[in-house]
C-alpha cells in the first residue's frame, strides 16, 4: 500500500496518482505535476487522497491544452458562402419587418 496524500498537501513527485473519494465515486487516476497542491474534489471537497501510482522525473515539461487545426481553403470558402447566406437572410427579414 502506498504512502496516502491529502487535498492541499504540496505534490512531492510528478506522475501518475490514484484519487480515492470517500464515498460518491470509484478510485480513478490523474496525472498530476509536483510542487502543486493536491487538489479538492468539486463534489466531495477535503475527503479525497491520493497514492502515486507511477512517477515521472521531468527535466523540461510544456502542456499543450489546446492546438488550433489549420483552416484549408476550401473550409474557407465555405465559411465565407455560409455568412454570406446568414447576411442575406438577416436583409430579407429587415426588409420584412418594415
């Protein structure tokens, strides 16, 4: 069994935990970075721990959340047709309404 860590202690060893709640779900794992706190559960608050499952040493570490796809030019296009069409039918409601 593993050393326990708790909500708010300073994550000692980047890797992979095991997040144990005490009663509203079944364990499940994170990866979590060292030198952070643990974190608390938006459900269950303070009554969570963690035990290290597998750790990482990281010299150099960068997170990517999010990488925007290239648009292609056909995308584009179709972009462009498809306001073009919503501009035209805002006109001809104005138009409507008057």
């Amino acid at each position: 069994m593993g050393i326990k860590f708790n909500t708010g202690e300073i994550i000692p060893q980047s890797g992979i935990y095991q997040v144990i709640h005490t009663e509203h779900r079944l364990p499940h794992e994170v990866t979590l970075l060292r030198s952070n706190p643990f974190p608390t559960c938006a459900q269950c608050g303070h009554n969570v721990s963690f035990k290290l499952l597998r750790g990482v040493s990281v010299d150099s570490f960068a997170i990517i959340l999010n990488a925007i796809p290239e648009i292609t030019d056909s995308q584009r296009l179709a972009a462009a047709e498809t306001q073009s069409l919503a501009a035209a039918a805002g006109e001809e409601d104005t138009e409507k309404a008057s």
